[in-house]
C-alpha cells in the first residue's frame, strides 16, 4: 500500500507522487520510512542485479495491463526508483550490432566489484516525421537502442559512466548513432580521469550549423531578452571550438 501513489509533501504542499514527478523530478519512494534507492544499494551483488534484470523482463506484460486499464497508455511509468537512461538513434540495419555490443558490455560487467548491470535494454522502431527546426535525425524509420540501470547497484558514480560511456562510444563511432536529447548522452573522460555526460564537445554537434541558423531567429524573435537562454539548450545551439 505504500507504493500505490502515495501523496508527497514538498514546499508547495501535498500531491501525488506522479504530480511530483512531472513537476520536479522523480521524488524517493519509501517503504515503511526507508528510501527504496537506499535499499537497494545495500543489497549490491551480481545475483540481486540478475534478479531485477529477470523480474523487469518477466512483469512487462502485468505492468502494461495495470497501465493499460488506469490511464489508455501501457507504457506510462508511474513509479519508479531512480533509474539511468541512454538512447540512441541508429539506422534499421544497425540493430543488431547495437544491441548484440550493449549484450557484450553487460555480460562482462558480471562478476564486477564496481558495476553490474541490473536492468535489460529496450529498443524500438520508429518513423520519424520532418515536423521540428531542432530534430536529431532525418525523417524516416529509425531504430533506438536503450540502455538502463539502477544507479545504486554501482559501488561509485564513475562505475556506470565509464560503462555507459563504453557502449556510447562503440555506438556513435562506430554506428554512427544519435542521442535521445532527454537522456543521458555525451560522456567524455577529462585529463583527471573523470566522466561526465553532456559534455560540451559532444552536445555541440548534434545539430547542423543550419537547424542552429534557423532556431537561433525564430528564439530571439520570441525571446529577445534571452529570458530563457540558460542551460543545456543553449549549449546545443553553441558553435563548436574546434570546428
């Protein structure tokens, strides 16, 4: 009963969970007072991160009927521990060796004292229409690979960059793959040695010098003032140093 929606209380008052999470991001989720992120950190082994692998594939078909019947849509999450997402577009005849290099990080991860994967990877067919200025891809049929994992099962942070980085890298180099924007995309390691997603070097290049051209006039028509030229959007639209 505790996870069924419990309300949630922040500085503006009681909701939902799921109006929380539309609103500010995913908020813990507690049962019995005790964060389900922290428990399943503590319970980190090769044998739990199997059994959550199993148990996502095995209650696919419960869970998109339970989702199905409450709100028309199968595949609308609700409720979820904090979880790792990348997505990548490749073209049809590249599906395969997607998803057979993301097979081959994951099985090489068992055994591993900083990071086993514990989730399967998703992927999906889909015709893209020429309907945005600022689109990744060209229309057309595309096929997305997905790569996802709970965060608290690596023993650091730096564990699951490298490997997400890992099958990144194998994708856009060699598969010439492009990213999902409302992902995690853009791993780079610094001289120090660290990982990070978003990188400045990658995000730079997603889109041509002409979609930035063309959205750059239309966002300072409508925002003149650059009250909204902050963040990671504006990275997007940045030239790129070493080009």
């Amino acid at each position: 009963a505790t996870l069924k929606n419990s309300p949630v209380t922040d500085y503006r008052g009681l909701m939902s969970w799921g109006v929380a999470a539309r609103r500010d991001g995913a908020p813990p989720i507690k049962i019995v007072g005790v964060d389900v992120n922290d428990m399943i950190g503590a319970f980190r082994t090769e044998q739990v991160a199997h059994i959550m692998s199993h148990e996502a594939m095995t209650n696919i078909p419960r869970l998109a009927r339970k989702l199905a019947n409450r709100v028309n849509d199968g595949f609308f999450l609700t409720q979820s521990p904090a979880a790792l997402a990348a997505a990548y577009f490749v073209a049809p005849d590249k599906a395969f060796a997607a998803m057979d290099y993301l097979r081959k990080v994951q099985l090489e991860s068992k055994g591993s004292k900083d990071f086993v994967w514990n989730l399967p990877g998703e992927f999906r067919f889909i015709n893209v229409q020429d309907s945005a200025v600022l689109q990744p891809i060209t229309p057309g049929v595309w096929f997305n690979a997905q790569m996802i994992s709970f965060p608290d099962l690596a023993a650091t942070h730096q564990a699951w960059k490298r490997d997400f980085k890992k099958v990144e890298d194998f994708w856009v180099k060699e598969l010439k793959a492009q990213p999902h924007m409302g992902k995690l995309f853009g791993f780079e390691t610094s001289p120090e040695g660290l990982t990070e997603p978003f990188a400045d070097s990658y995000t730079c290049t997603i889109y041509t010098d002409a979609q930035k051209e063309a959205f750059s006039k239309f966002r300072l028509k409508e925002d003149p003032q650059g009250l909204f030229a902050t963040g990671l959007g504006m990275k997007f639209l940045a030239p790129c140093a070493n080009r």
